[in-house]
C-alpha cells in the first residue's frame, strides 16, 4: 500500500491510494490530469512522465535503459524524470510526490 | 459563449470521444455532456485488445479509459449500449436505438471505423471466424481458442493487428498461420527490411507466414479450411479476420458532411456543416507538415483531435499540427514510428551493435527526413521525431555507420 502525491501542471495537488499495479495506472484510475499513458504503459510513448520530488530516486529507482531514451532528448526531462509505467507501487514508495512534467509533443 | 443550457453530443465513446468529453470540461464547457456508443463495455483503450488482454496476462479493467466515477464528477452522461440511427443536421438532432429523439448544440461524430469484411466465398456463414476491433471481439477469440482441440489458428491479413494477434495466439498455444496477400507483411506501411525483420522473428516464434496468399474460400465446420486462388488450403478452427477497416460514415452523410474516404475536417474539427466537428479515425485531414490529406488510426490521433476540438467548440481557434506516431509490441521486440513514410524514394537502415537486435529504418524524399522505424531503439524514434520536426539534413552516410556513436552531433549534415 502506498499513499502518493502528484502535483498536476495547474499546480494542483491530488493524494491517491494504491495497492499495486504501476503510478501510471493508479494515476488515470485517479483521473490525474495531464498523466495520459496513451501506450498503455509499454514504455513506447512517455506521456506519464513527472518529475520526482524531494529527491526520491533511490525509492523510485532509476530510469531504465527504454525510458532513458526515450527521455533523453525530451525537452522537459531532467535528473529528476521518470515514465511513472515503470514505477510499481509497493510499501518502498508511499509518500512519494510526483510532479507531472510539461507535455512533449512532436 | 454562454454554455450552461447548451448540449454538447458526442457519437463514439472510444479514444477520440472519451479525450473530447474530458476536454470539453477543462476548456470550461458548463452545459450538458452526451457520450454514445454501441458498445456496452466502459469505454477501454484498443491497443492491449491484439496484446496482452489477448493472452489474458491483463485484465481488461486496467485498460479502462477512465473509471465510472470520474464521469459522474465530470458530469457526463455516458450512453453505452445505444446506437445514433439518425441525423438530422438542419433540426440539430439525433434519434437513438429506442426511438428517443435528443437535440443538441454542438455535435463531435467518433464514430470511428470497423473491420472490413473482404468478399470471401463463405466467410460470412464459417462459424469460426473472428475479427478483432472490440473487448468483446478479444474475448470471443480467447474463448474459442480455449475450447478448441487442435487450436489450429489462420489469421488473414499480415498488418500490424495480424501480426500482433499472432504473437499473442503463440503465446497462448496455438498454431498461428498469417496469410498476406502481398508480396511481405506490413506491405502498406513499411520498408521491405522492416517486413524481412518480422518475417523472420515470427518464423523464429514458430508462427507460419504465407506470403502472396489471396484468400478464396472458407469451408467446412467445425473444422475449416481456408483456401486460396492458387489451389492451397489451410486448416483452422479459428479464423481472424483483419484485413483493415471501413470508415464508420452512415451519420456523415446523412447530414451531408463532406467526404473523401474520411470525413473532412479543417485543422480545428470543424466539418463543412456548422456545429458539427468529426475527431478520431474517421477524418481526414490536411496535416500541415507533409502537406497533404491524411487519415489516420491511432489512439495519439483519437487522443490529440478530441482536444482539438474541444477547445474549438469552446470558442478557440487551435491547429492540430503535430507529427503522427505509433508503436507495435510483438513477443519481446517494441516497434516505434513516428511520422508518415509514404512517398519515401529511399530508405537508410541504421543497425546498433549488441546482442538484441536493436535498428532503425530512416525513410527520405530525397533529403528530406520523412519518418522512421525503430525497433527496440527508443533513442532513434526521439531523434528521428526531432529531426523530422526540425527539417534537419541528416548525413545518410555516418547515420549508416554504426562505428560512429548515435548521437545528434554524429548525424546532422555539417
């Protein structure tokens, strides 16, 4: 179980609940806005992407090698980005804030 | 504009409706919201259909769009299992399935495509023979495929939901044969090296690919046999159909929008009739970037023009001009696509070194970057999607050479 906190473009701040599964999912379940996951959350498309607060990485993990592609010449992306379809939620990450990243588009 | 006692009515609660509907609240839409399909399911993203809510590794209730409350927040009706028969433009109204008649404001058609159904001897009484396009489609198949003895499967067709389809029937246990009708797989939308590629990797998955096969005949029940213009027969307990689509039109031109294999639409959503807008799989486009009228099918698209037109029915005036992509999972291999290939006069293929097989197929009008395939290289559908944005002169030579290190410096033309 894991309480996570996103803070949407429009710096609104949304508390939800998980169990397991991945933040993405979790966070369209929750209707978090700007959090599309279009590709289902194949790590093909990166609109999860939000940028980890605080400093958290060592919770979240690191960016695997598909998502540091995908994320390296994304104008948005910084030290702090992950794609929230590969962060699964489990007891090591309750607590955590996630910022949704601006939208990149082509 | 004044919205409260307005109806916005959206046909089609699929990717383009549902993002419309969303869409229409953030722009500040205060009126009534109508959402309509004839599919019963709350509405559920298509890709996992050929994937992973095939093989049954994914409950389909992971793919709901958005779940029932937030429709209740948002304050929008959703109206499935009922089908718009009418279209009456000049009154601004609708007539459903049970006769009620409901008038609108703005009306947004996502009534988007369903499978074609080729001219085949028998294949409209065969027993077993599928066509992928819904949830209910999916389970069907997987319900067929469980009770089958032999689980002998033909799949006619070699595109992208063939393809995927059979990767996901392998998975399950079946003996998959795809019958192209082409010369190679993913003919229409893809370089013959691409073709090559997956070729060889579902012949290496032990799925059956028959090439130049021109389906005749479906035969026989409940053992089938499906035969071809050039004397073969193939047995199947199932067969699945998915040979592309047939735009979902019949509302349009009852309302006489202007059509071209797609309804038409201007850069806002706009068709020719005033307060009608059309989004999603069936429109056709002018796409800015290449110039020409396009139609597209894909959830990006679906997702991007119900923004579009949202924001358009809520008094803005916004462009959809962004580059189209897709993606493709099949077994372990992830196929990324951004772009549009067509009218390429030449094709570059960069291999990455290293035990996956890692690749990305560049394709050009002369020095024009046009689009690019990329399997199991994230890195080449980023910078390829940059590069095309950008009109950047790619050096053709050094992006062939794998000894130089894949980086935007090693690539752009000095």
């Amino acid at each position: 179980m894991a309480k996570i906190t996103f803070i949407t473009r429009d710096n609104q701040t949304i508390t939800v609940e998980g169990e397991s599964g991945s933040v993405m999912a979790l966070a369209r379940q929750n209707g978090v806005k700007g959090i599309e996951g279009e590709c289902g959350g194949v790590c093909s498309c990166a609109t999860c992407h939000v940028h980890v607060q605080n400093g958290e990485f060592s919770r979240t993990g690191q960016q695997g090698t598909i998502e540091k592609d995908l994320l390296e010449l994304n104008d948005h992306a910084d030290e702090t980005s992950r794609l929230c379809c590969q962060i699964r939620i489990s007891d090591e990450i309750d607590g955590l804030v996630l910022r949704v990243a601006e939208k990149n588009s082509f | 504009m004044e919205t409260e006692n307005r109806t916005c009515i959206i046909i089609g609660a699929s990717q383009a409706g549902v993002s419309c509907a969303f869409a229409l609240r953030e722009e500040g839409w205060a009126g009534r919201i109508l959402l309509y399909d004839t599919d019963p399911k709350l509405p559920y993203y298509r890709p996992p259909l050929s994937k992973t809510a095939l093989t049954g590794e994914e409950l389909m209730y992971n793919h709901i769009l958005k779940p029932l409350e937030l429709y209740r927040k948002e304050n929008i009706q959703l109206g499935l299992g009922i089908k718009v028969v009418a279209l009456d433009a000049l009154n601004k109204e609708v007539i459903l399935s049970d006769h009620t008649q409901v008038n609108y404001d703005r009306l947004v058609l996502a009534t988007g495509a369903r499978p074609f159904i080729p001219n085949i001897e028998g294949i409209q009484t065969a027993a077993q023979v599928f066509v992928l396009r819904t949830q209910q489609d999916a389970e069907a198949i997987r319900h067929a495929l469980e009770k089958s003895m032999d689980k002998e499967v033909v799949i006619i067709g070699g595109g992208y939901i063939g393809l995927e389809t059979a990767a996901s029937i392998k998975k399950l246990g079946g003996k998959v044969t795809v019958l192209e009708r082409e010369k190679r797989v993913l003919e229409r939308v893809t370089a013959p090296e691409m073709s090559e590629f997956f070729m060889a990797l579902h012949a290496e998955q032990g799925v059956h690919i028959e090439v130049n096969k021109n389906v005749v005949a479906i035969h026989g029940n409940p053992k089938q046999m499906v035969v071809c213009d050039d004397g073969s027969a193939y047995r199947a307990d199932l067969v699945i159909v998915g040979v592309g689509v047939l735009v979902n039109t019949e509302l349009a031109e009852q309302a006489k929008l202007n059509m071209d294999r797609g309804i038409l639409v201007d850069a806002s959503m706009r068709t020719n009739q005033e307060h009608i807008y059309a989004i999603g799989d069936c429109t056709r486009h002018h796409n800015p970037f290449y110039d020409r009228f396009v139609r597209i099918e894909s959830v990006q698209n679906a997702t991007d023009q119900g923004k579009i037109a949202a924001a358009a029915i809520c008094g803005k005036n916004p462009t959809y001009d962004v580059l189209p992509w897709f993606w493709s999972d099949q077994y372990d291999v992830k196929l990324q696509m951004v772009g549009l290939s067509e009218g390429y006069n030449q094709v570059v293929v960069r291999k990455e070194t290293g035990d996956t097989p890692s690749f990305s197929i560049w394709y050009f009008d002369q020095d024009q970057l046009l689009a690019v395939d990329a399997v199991n290289h994230a890195k080449a559908y980023m910078l390829g999607a940059k590069f095309i944005r950008q009109k950047t002169r790619v050096d053709k030579t050094k992006l062939a050479d794998n000894g130089l290190e894949f980086k935007p410096a090693n690539l752009v033309m000095a």
